[in-house]
C-alpha cells in the first residue's frame, strides 16, 4: 500500500548531500512529474538539477544553468527533461510561448523559481525548498505523486 506522508525535511550538510538527492528523485519520477525548485539564488538548485538529469541520463552530461535561455532539454530516451529557471520570466504567459504547460503533462520538469508561473503552476507538483544554513542547506519537501515522499524518507 502507497503510505502518504505531508512534507519532509532532509539536512545536506554538503553539496554530496544535495547531488544524492536529485539523484534519488530522478530514480522516482515519472513522464508528467514536475518539481518545483524553491529558494534564493545560491541555494542549490541547479546543482540539484544537475545530479537529477546526469543520473537520468546516466551520463556526465554537461548541464548549463538555463538562466539565460530560460529552458534547457534532455532526451532521456523515454522521457524528455525540462530544466527550466524562470527568473528571468517578465510575464506569466511567457510560459506559454516557452511551451513549459504543453511538457509539464508529458514531460518530467525541473523549474526553477516557480513563483514566476502564476495560473500555469502544474497541479501536484512536488515542491522542493532548498535554504542554505551554515555551511551546508536545508530541503523541504512536500506535494507530488504519491509515495515519492515516502520513497524519499525510506532513502
Ligand atoms: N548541501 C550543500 N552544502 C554546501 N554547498 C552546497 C550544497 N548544495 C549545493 N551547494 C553549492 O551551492 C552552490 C549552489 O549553486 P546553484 O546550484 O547554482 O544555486 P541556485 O541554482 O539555487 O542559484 C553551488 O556552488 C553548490 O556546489
Ligand atoms: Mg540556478
């Protein structure tokens, strides 16, 4: 049985930390999962991103921050990664142009700064807040699919 739990909070005391995370999550996403990168600029994001399509693809991929064009795409074989950062994003609707709500139901999407979505954020999302403290970050977890925050505590 798929157990639910709400949120979860995991400590990265290193960037290690953060890489086996996305690497864990990107064993658990599926065609239509998105996750929804949170926290200010430094905070691991796309080096979180990056773990994330490197073990999706299995390869050491070279994995640019899209802060410049907005979106990056992998083909994953039988999945496409959407890496996006919408820091840049001057409207929601931008969104749109960008194709972003066409791939977030087929797709598997990594966003960061979501709040720049407005009305296109992707229902049952999997949020992901990263906060740095001391040396190390913070993750807190909550939404998405079911039982991938419980695949997630059971490690
Ligand atoms: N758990 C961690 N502890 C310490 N440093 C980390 C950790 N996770 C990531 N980092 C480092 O923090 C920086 C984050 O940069 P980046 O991923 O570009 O941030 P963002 O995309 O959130 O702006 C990188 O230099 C990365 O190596
Ligand atoms: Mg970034």
């Amino acid at each position: 049985m798929t157990r639910t739990i709400p949120s979860q909070t995991l400590p990265l005391p290193t960037e290690a930390d953060t890489s086996a995370l996305g690497a864990k999550l990107a064993r658990l996403m599926q065609a239509g999962d998105c996750i929804l990168l949170e926290g200010p600029v430094g905070a691991g994001k796309s080096h979180l991103a990056r773990a994330f399509i490197r073990e999706r693809l299995g390869r050491q991929e070279d994995v640019p921050s899209p802060s410049f064009t907005l979106v990056q795409v992998y083909d994953a074989g039988d999945v496409e990664i959407w890496h996006a950062d919408l820091y840049r994003l001057t409207h929601p609707d931008e969104v749109w142009e960008l194709g972003l709500d066409e791939a977030f139901g087929r797709a598997i999407c990594l966003v960061e700064w979501p709040d720049r979505l407005g009305r296109h954020l992707p229902p049952g999302a999997l949020h992901l807040r990263l906060a740095v403290k001391g040396d190390g970050r913070m993750a807190h977890l909550s939404g998405g699919r079911d039982g991938v925050l419980q695949a997630v505590a059971d490690g």
